[in-house]
C-alpha cells in the first residue's frame, strides 16, 4: 500500500483483510480483519 512509511501490505482472503509489515528476516502481522472493519483501523493506525 501506497504512503505508509515504514510499508504496509495487505492480503485480500474473502471478506478477510490481513496487514503485515515486513522486517527482514521476519514479518510482522498487524491486524486480522473483516472488509468493513479495515477502513476504521487504517485511519486509526497509519
């Protein structure tokens, strides 16, 4: 995902969203959350 320092990515899986940052050798899962709820966490957690 665009702007977002360090990066952001996420995994689309159905109605599911999952945001993870990498950190070499190792990667960070942030959140587990349904479509709806995503919007409301990325703005709450940049």
């Amino acid at each position: 995902m665009t702007g977002f320092i360090p990066p952001l990515y996420r995994l689309r899986v159905g109605d599911y969203r999952v945001y993870y940052r990498v950190h070499a050798p190792t990667v960070a899962i942030l959140a587990v959350l349904q479509k709806k709820d995503s919007d409301r966490w990325l703005k709450k957690n940049p």
